[in-house]
C-alpha cells in the first residue's frame, strides 16, 4: 500500500533529523535504502542525472572541507549527511504527487495556500530546470558549440546556458501568473481536493519514525 501524502512528509522532515541523531553506520544504510527506491521507482535518464549530480556536488563538499583542513573522517561524514538530506525530497518527489504535498500542507499543516503553492512549484520546477538544460545545451551543440573536455571547461560551459534557461523560467512563470488568474487561484483552491484517510501503513512508518526520532533517550535506557 502506498503511503499518504502525509506520511510522506513526516518521513521526509524526519530523515534531515536522523542524520543527524543516527550512528553514521545507520545513515549509510538509509542511503542504500534511499537509492534503492528511487532506481525501483525511477530508473530514467533525469533520475540517473539528479543522482550523479548530487553525488558530484556531495564529492565537491567533500574537497572543500578536506581544503580548509577538516579530517577526512569528518569530511566524509558531513557529505553523507548532506547526500542523505537531499535523497530523501528526491524520493518524496518520486512517490508524492505535487497536488497531494500542497494539499496536505494546507490541510493538516495549515499552511497558508500561496506559501504552499510557492514551495510545490519550486519543487515542481526542479527536474523541468534540468529537462531545459539539456535541451539548451543540445541546442548550442547543434550550432557548433562544443562543451567538451577538462573539468574546468566543462563547468565553465555552463555558464552559457544561465541566460537562455533563465528567460525561460522567466516565460514559464509569466505563463504559470496567468494561468492561476484565470483560474481563480485562491483560498478554495484545494477544497475540492478529496483528503487522504490515515491507513495502517502510514501509523506503523508514523511509528518507527518516532522509535528513530527518540533514538538518543531510549538508548541511554537500554
């Protein structure tokens, strides 16, 4: 059984936690996990990307601490926590539809209806940003631009791209402003919206994510 829009929220603020509270060997499998269910769920091309990007950008921290003199144990650790944190909304986003994360952030959060539009649509946003980079970035190879070669020429060729993806996120929004006009986007907005009921899955993942969440006191008892 699938699990609630809800749930999945919990889940998803709990694990920023976990990483923190958990013994580093218990944040390693949780990655594990974490992977796991995302190439179950979504083994396609901009999957596969987010997750070599993320595992790219984790190995820079990595450096950098490293360069300002942090041992490479805990150099290390903090990238696999951070991995960890940025995993876990990659896999709400690949179980949890967009619409049932705002509805569930006005109804059981109370959360006002704009602020859970603006943070449904920057997510929303994610993956159709990395769907128009590849697509500038074939466009330019196309007219002759080449992006090949060291690490530092790579990276410097996508600075190419900022300008058209950022007029397109520009026309996208102005699309998007016009639309929610025309719709008469509001306080009623997710009423309508059927609310997800609890089921028994949600209560025991609810449950073991509170056994983990008090993991400190309990052990300090056994």
């Amino acid at each position: 059984m699938k699990l609630t829009a809800f749930s999945q929220i919990i889940v998803t603020i709990a694990v920023t936690a976990w990483v923190f509270i958990l013994p580093v060997n218990a944040v390693a499998v949780i990655l594990v996990l974490q992977l796991a269910l995302l190439l179950y769920l979504k083994h396609d091309k901009m999957t596969l990307a987010a997750i070599g990007g993320l595992a790219v950008f984790t190995g820079m921290m990595v450096l950098l601490q490293l360069l300002f003199g942090s041992s490479l144990e805990i150099a290390l650790t903090g990238g696999l926590r951070m991995l960890v944190m940025t995993m876990a909304f990659l896999c709400m986003l690949a179980t949890t539809k967009i619409q049932d994360i705002a509805k569930t952030l006005v109804d059981r959060f109370k959360l006002p209806v704009e602020y859970a539009f603006m943070l449904t649509t920057a997510l929303r946003f994610v993956p159709n940003f990395l769907a128009d980079s590849t697509i500038t970035l074939d466009a330019q190879s196309c007219r002759g631009y080449s992006n090949r070669g060291g690490t530092i020429k790579r990276l410097l060729s996508y600075v190419v791209v900022i300008r058209p993806l950022v007029m397109r996120a520009v026309a996208k929004s102005e699309t998007l402003a016009l639309s929610m006009e025309l719709k008469g986007f509001g306080a009623n907005t997710y009423k309508n919206m059927p609310r997800e009921e609890l089921t028994w899955v949600d209560y025991v993942v609810l449950l073991l994510v509170v056994v983990l969440s008090t993991y400190p006191f309990w052990k300090k008892i056994i």
